[in-house]
C-alpha cells in the first residue's frame, strides 16, 4: 500500500516536471524566435509612441508620438528639465530616448541609456521581450534593483506621427492595449 501511494507521488512529481520543462522550453523557443524590438512601442500609460529602430550604436528610439504634444503655452513641447540649457529648446517629438541597447547573450537587450525628458535625466537600461506584442522596459541607477520597469505594447494601427510625413507609422504585428487618440493639430 505505502509503495503504491510513493509510486502514485512519484508519476505525479515526474508529470509535474515534465510539464514544467515543456513551459520552459516553450517560453525559451518565444524568446528565442521574437527577438526583434524594431518598431512602434506605446508605453503603459498611453503618453507616447516611440518608434524603435538600428541606430549606430545598437537599438535607439524616438519620440513618435505624444498624447499632449503641446507644453502649457500651446506650442510644441520642449525639453525644458533637461540640465543642459542648450538642449531644453529642443522638441520632445523627435527626440532620441533610447540610444546604444545591444542584444546581451540571454536574450535581453541592454548596455544602453533610457532618457526621460519629464525628469530631464538618463539611466541605464534594458529590455526584454515578454511576446511578440508586449516588452518589459527598464531603467535604473548603478544596477537594476535600484530603478522601475514598464510593459510597452506593439502599436500597429496608424496614428499621427508627430513628425509628420517623415516616417511611415503603420508597420508592426498587433495593436496596442489603448489606441491612440488623434493628436491635437500643432
């Protein structure tokens, strides 16, 4: 009786495993096949699109798209916290806010910089891809414990680029979580 009830935990231990393994193998194969970041990513609050692309220095990104385009005067918004007065005249649309992220052996992307022009600070940062539609974004100070992380989703349905006429927007694989609303006309 006791031998019949260890050999019962035992298939049912060996099952659990297998399961588990078969996860495992299934969620390396997604990694392993979605590697690309290229393209239109909205962040998790539906503020801003940027568009991700080859760059010099690895995988860089640009402001594609702001819910609010406009500062508090009306005219476009600028980087006004930066702590270079030189480049707090510069626009927000357009803007490089990710620069130099090299794919890293385990599959995630780092070693580069995430600018966030509402602090007017940069941090180091990586990403990884969860699915072909969703990539979890990360940027911190000295390690990675230290900083906050954010899912971005694929933007697929076209919208108005903030730089109008000079990048095609309607590239990717699904749409985003929250669409886009139409930008207020500048």
């Amino acid at each position: 009786m006791r031998r019949a009830k260890i050999a019962g935990l035992a298939g049912r231990l060996v099952g659990a495993v297998a399961l588990l393994a078969a996860i495992s193998a299934g969620s390396v194969g997604l990694r392993a096949a979605e590697t690309s970041l290229d393209g239109y990513w909205m962040d998790s609050h539906g503020e801003v699109i940027l568009e991700v692309g080859s760059c010099a220095t690895g995988k860089c990104a640009r402001v594609a798209w702001l819910r609010l385009p406009n500062g508090p005067d009306g005219k476009p918004l600028l980087d006004y916290r930066n702590s270079d007065p030189a480049m707090q005249r510069r626009p927000v649309c357009g803007l490089e806010v990710i620069s130099g992220f090299i794919k890293q052996p385990d599959g995630t992307w780092g070693g580069g910089t995430v600018y966030v022009s509402d602090l007017g600070q940069s941090f180091s940062g990586y990403a990884e891809i969860l699915n072909p539609n969703q990539v979890n974004v990360r940027g911190y100070i000295l390690l990675p414990i230290f900083g906050e992380s954010e899912v971005w989703s694929r933007v697929t349905k076209p919208f108005d680029h903030c730089l109008k006429g000079k990048i095609t927007p309607t590239q990717s694989a699904a749409a985003p979580a929250t669409a886009p609303a139409k930008q207020a006309k500048q």
